[in-house]
C-alpha cells in the first residue's frame, strides 16, 4: 500500500481491547447473574419481582 491510497481500516489495537473487553465484562456479568438466579432465593424473587 502506498501513501497515495487511502486508509480503510480505522481500527485501532486500543479500540479492539475496549470492545472486546466490553464483550467479555458483559459474558461474565450475565453468566453470574444467572448463577445468582439459580442458586440465592432472595435474587430469584427480587429478578421475578416477587
């Protein structure tokens, strides 16, 4: 590729660690918050609104 062309790719390695950081922030969020539900009564009622 020379100077002349132009750039397509606008990603960035901090911009990728952010998302996929957020992707995995996200997974492990959901994952204990269904352990919560299945496991501490208190959390399934309060999630059922009960």
């Amino acid at each position: 590729m020379t100077d002349n062309e132009p750039k397509w790719d606008y990603t960035t390695k901090e911009g990728n660690f952010a998302a996929g950081a957020a992707v995995v922030g996200g997974n492990l969020l959901v994952l204990i918050i269904y352990i919560l539900y299945r496991t501490v009564p208190s959390v399934h009622h309060f999630i059922i609104g009960r």
